[in-house]
C-alpha cells in the first residue's frame, strides 16, 4: 500500500514501528484496530490542520502552493490496512461495550472472537432499533392516503443477504396494523414490497380493505442481492378502498437514487404520492420526517403500555 510520503514523514517514529510491527502483521482484533486507530487520528488530523493552514498562504503571484487534499478518517483506515466504515462500525460497537458493558460486552467478545465485524454490529443496530420501535405508538386520525413500508421478515433467506439490521415485524403482526382505523372510507393504499415478499403484499392489502388496483415499480440504478436473480426493483402495490380515483394519470415506472439509510426512498416517489392522491397523507415507518407527511407512529407514554407497536 502506498501511502503519502508528507504524512508519513511527519509521524513519530515509534508511532511507525507500532503500524509495521502490529498492523502489517494482520493479526490484531478488531478491538485492538480501534486501539490503533485512536492512536493514530490525532497525528494524522494535526497534519490535516497544517495542510489547511498551509493551502491558506498565498505565494508570490498570488496562487496556493498546491497540496493534496485527503479525510483523516480515509488516511488512518489505509495505514491500519482496513476501510474507515469498517473502522467506523468498530468504534460503535467500542463504544457501545464501553458505555453498557453488561448490555454490550458480548457483542465486542462475539466481535474479537470471530476477528469479523459485521454480525457484532448488525446485533448492536438491531438492538438498538427494537428499543426505539418498543417506544411506539399508533397515533389517532384518518387520511385520504396511507404509505406503508413494512419491515419484512423474511424466511429462510429469501432476501440473498444476511440477516437485517433492524427489527422486523412477522406477517401475522403486519395483519395486526391499524390500517383499517387509520383509512378513510374512500382512501388509497401505497403499500411497499419486495420482489421476494410480493404474495404476502397482495394478501396483506386485501386483508385491511383495500382492492389491488396496479403496481409501481422503482427501477434502481445498480442491482442488489438475490437468490435467483439479483434485485434492481422494488414495487409499490396500490390499492382503493371505496371509490376514489387519482388526480392524475402516471406512469407506474419510476427511477431514483438509493438512499444511505436503510428504507430510505427516493423523492420521485413522494411526487408521485402527492401528484395523484389525496391530503392528508399517513406514512406508517416513516425514518425521515417529510413536509405534508404525518408519522403514524410516535413515541408512546410511559403508561400507555397496550398501545404500542408490537415486533
């Protein structure tokens, strides 16, 4: 691996030996990586700074002396061999273990013990999501239109990935949303599916009312994970309960960009929500409030125990 000959000159020199004597090895634990790291960082971002002040002192002529432009975070996961999201998601579980041991500790053993890092830190961002999930409650109200992303649980690996990192609801639980109290007698359903979930998706619009009508389907930009064939879509189902038709005559295929959160969806699909239907507008799940949207869920009071979701 080449690195930058400025930024390593600069370092000190039993910082170095460490790097080449533990890191180049490629036997330290996860743990001790975030060790390295912390090490590190400070010498790295003192450079950084330099380079900043230094990128800031006109020459003669009146021009920059040229310097390369890099993030610490990227400079400290090349010296220790690794990514800096791969660094990041160690530090989260570090972090996590160090603030809760009891809670926490396993995942940062599990984590060393293995020498990987995935399964450590999906558990620590399930867990985290089922504690925020468990303060839910459904909110009262009724509305013209209703978005629902459910979080699938998937079986037996139909998704071609590993397990998710957040929690997810069963189908029998799915049956169980206040849909129906939350719709208006003459209401639209935009009700989110995988390919591998689409059954469980037309049995569930049925069974909260509302009559299958046409799909919307978002054509993503890359392909994804699959069993028998990789993913490049995800579909809405749209379905009427009573007699409502759309402001406007669409196309059903749109496309858009992935989001950087899981379940994030892309803006073309709330244009479309808003160019064809109705206000007001619930979205059931929502991880990004959004104007003119109301969450349908909200954290529950403490003494309001029956209310809240159950996962």
């Amino acid at each position: 691996m080449t690195f930058d000959p400025e930024i390593m000159k600069r370092l000190p020199a039993e910082l170095l030996a460490e790097i080449s004597e533990n890191v180049f090895r490629k036997d330290l634990t996860p743990s001790e990586l975030d060790a390295a790291r912390r090490l590190v960082e400070p010498y790295i971002a003192e450079v950084a700074k330099e380079r900043q002040r230094e990128g800031g002192r006109r020459k003669a002529g009146g021009k920059l002396p040229a310097a390369k432009k890099y993030k610490t975070g990227d400079v400290v996961a090349g010296l220790l061999g690794t990514s800096r999201r791969q660094l990041e998601k160690i530090a989260e579980v570090v972090d996590a273990a160090k603030a809760d041991p009891q809670r926490f500790g396993k995942l940062l053993q599990m984590m060393d013990r293995q020498g990987k890092v995935y399964d450590a830190h999906r558990h620590l961002q399930v867990i985290r999501d089922r504690e925020r999930v468990e303060k839910l409650k459904p909110i009262a109200g009724r509305f013209r239109t209703l978005i629902i992303d459910p979080p699938w649980e998937y079986d037996d690996n139909v998704a071609g990935q590993t397990q998710p990192n957040y929690t997810t609801i069963d189908f029998q639980g799915l049956l169980r949303l206040p849909v129906p109290e939350w719709a208006e007698d003459n209401c639209h359903c935009y009700l989110w599916t995988t390919n591998a979930m689409l059954s469980s998706a037309l049995a569930l619009l049925a069974s909260w009312g509302f009559k299958y009508k046409t799909m919307l389907t978002w054509h993503k930009p890359h392909a994804g994970l699959g069993v028998y064939f990789r993913n490049q879509t995800e579909h809405i189902l749209f379905g009427v309960k009573g007699r409502l038709g759309t402001r406007d005559n669409l196309a059903n295929v749109f496309d858009g960009a992935v989001g950087r959160t899981h379940s994030e969806k892309p803006d073309k699909f709330y244009e479309i929500v808003q160019a064809a239907s109705y206000p007001p507008y619930g979205e059931a799940f929502l991880r990004k409030p959004r104007d003119g949207f109301t969450n349908l869920y909200q954290e529950a009071a403490q003494d309001n125990e029956r209310c809240r979701l159950t996962v």
